[in-house]
C-alpha cells in the first residue's frame, strides 16, 4: 500500500514497521516482536524503581527536551540553530509532551525555550519545496493540527507557565494567552507580524487579547504588528513579571519550585474553576481563527509574502 500520509498516524506507525521488517522470515520477524515487547516491559520494570523526585528524562523527542523533577515537568524547545521555530514534527511533539504532562505526578507545568530565542515562530520553510498542487492539503493538514495544538493549551488541567527567556514571535506570543503565568527575561519581545505575512491571528488571540489588555492595544499587536519590550508586555497584562536576565533562571525557578510544593489538587482545581467557564467560547474562537487562517494561508497575499521571506532567506 502506498505510505500514509503524516497525519495517519497510526497507519504510519504501521506502515513504517512493516517496512522495516523488508524480506525478514515470518517466524524472525515473530521473534523480534517477542524480544521488543520483552526489553519494553523490562524498561517499563525498572523505570519504575526511578526514585520519586529525581530528575529523569521523559519520552525521547526530537525537538523538545521534557524532563521531570520536584513537582515540575519542563518542555524546553530545543532547535536552538533554528531559533526554536516551530515546524510540523514539533506541533507534534508538543502535543504529545502536553497530553503526557497533564497525566503525570508533576503539579505544574513550564515551557520554555533553549538558546537566546524563546520561539520564533512557525517554521517558514515547512512551505518550501511544495507544489501547487499539493499546497491546499498541506495547509488544511496544518490547520488541522494547529486546532489540535491550540486546544491541547486550552484542555491543559494543571497550571501551565511560560518562561519566556528571549524574543517570542507569531504563535509562541499568541498562546501565552491560554497560560496561566508568563514570567519574561528583561531581553525578551514580544511580536505578532500577521499582517506582514498576509495572515490573520491565531491561538485564541483574537479573544484573548482584547480581553487582557482592551481592543485598541491589541489590535496595535496582532494588526498593525507592535512589537513589544518585556516590560511593555507586562505594562499590558500579557506578561506575569519581569526578571534581569543575569538572574533570570535563578528568581524563576526559586518561584516555580515553591508553586510546585502547594497541594497540587488544590491548584489544579482552582484553576478549572477560573478557566472551564470559558472553555466553550474558546473552542469555537480556535475553530473561527483556523478557519480563516486557512482561507488567508490559499491568499495571493500570503503566498507572495512567503516567497518574498524564503527567497530573503535563501541570500543570507
């Protein structure tokens, strides 16, 4: 059968064994799956002996690092050379890290980035190398994740904090809308350039936005493209607080460790009480923004604006 497409995932993961399997015997390849299945348990075994506490790495990804320790599971971008942008497999692997997270014993929850880049932004060259023919699945199969990606933030049933340690761009400052805390280093910014790339805001930002800082400043943002110091962030609501960068990492994660040795039933509960009331209101936001993010992704404007950033791209 021809080889499933990207999002398939579970057909792939089947495909991809299968094939890998290429003229293996029958009762070799049997064997194998046995001894699979048998180092799996052993790991599963002896992975449960970690003690409680210690600092462990989680489920392998490419392009995050996830660890647990103390209370506290960090999802740390990790395409540092690319300055954390987000491309089709990490989408993925956020999503993943996040379903993982909300199910384990830590009692909150931080992303935040590697490098001198927080995140900046959807990953451009996702789009190089497409044909004309194949862009409008690829952009449909797109914003069929980024609503997946987007209400993964709004199901998230523990606090979810952000640490922003540098320049955030596009959906990495959209989505700090559905956080609960952001904590921002003294050299980190804060922009949304939508409507130099022929696109329109996502992450509930449309909703959120207005909401936090009133309808004109956001507009200033997520229209005419403000970008934002870190205290001009906070200024707006949209940031928790501001540390000097020489003592960032050190205030923060003082201040997240004690969050993290309160009763975590009781803050996760606190938490739904003050964001299931909207929840609703945020799905349908989510699927609105998709929506016309996929009519503005097919729009000559944005299509010319995307060669014009590749193309700059490719010169330098």
């Amino acid at each position: 059968m021809p080889k499933p497409g990207v999002f398939d995932f579970i057909n792939k993961a089947k495909w991809d064994a299968w094939n890998a399997l290429g003229s293996m015997p029958k009762e070799t390849a049997r064997q194998s799956y046995v001894d699979l299945v048998s180092s799996l348990s052993s790991s599963s075994m002896s992975s449960s002996q970690v003690k409680p506490g210690a600092d462990r790495k989680q489920q392998e990804y490419e392009n995050l690092v996830v660890t647990s320790e103390d209370g506290i599971t960090k999802i740390m971008l990790n395409r540092p050379t690319k300055k954390n942008a987000i491309n089709t497999q990490m989408y993925q692997e956020i999503i993943l890290a996040l379903k993982a997270a909300s199910k384990d014993n830590s009692v909150l929850t931080v992303l935040t980035g590697n490098g001198d880049y927080y995140c900046s932004g959807n990953d451009l060259t996702d789009f190089s190398g497409i044909t004309a023919g194949e862009i409008e699945e690829k952009v449909k199969n797109n914003l069929d994740m980024l609503r997946v990606f987007v209400n993964s933030f709004i199901d998230f049933p523990k606090p979810l904090i952000a640490v922003v340690n540098g320049p955030a761009v596009g959906i990495a400052v959209t989505i700090l809308g559905l956080c609960d805390a952001v904590y921002a280093s003294d050299r980190a910014t804060f922009h949304t350039p939508f409507s130099h790339l022929g696109l329109s805001p996502e992450g509930c930002s449309s909703y959120t936005f207005p909401k936090i800082m009133g309808p004109a400043k956001a507009i200033e943002m997520l229209v005419f493209g403000k970008k934002l110091t870190a205290e001009e962030a906070c200024a707006r609501g949209l940031v928790t607080e501001v540390f000097p960068d020489n003592t960032f990492q050190k205030q923060v994660w003082a201040r997240l460790k004690a969050y993290s040795e309160f009763p975590a039933n009781s803050i996760r509960i606190s938490k739904q009480v003050i964001r299931n009331m909207e929840k609703e209101k945020l799905y349908a936001v989510n699927a609105e923004e998709c929506s016309v993010l996929q009519e503005r992704l097919l729009s000559n404007e944005c299509i010319n604006a995307a060669v014009n950033f590749l193309s700059r791209k490719a010169k330098l």
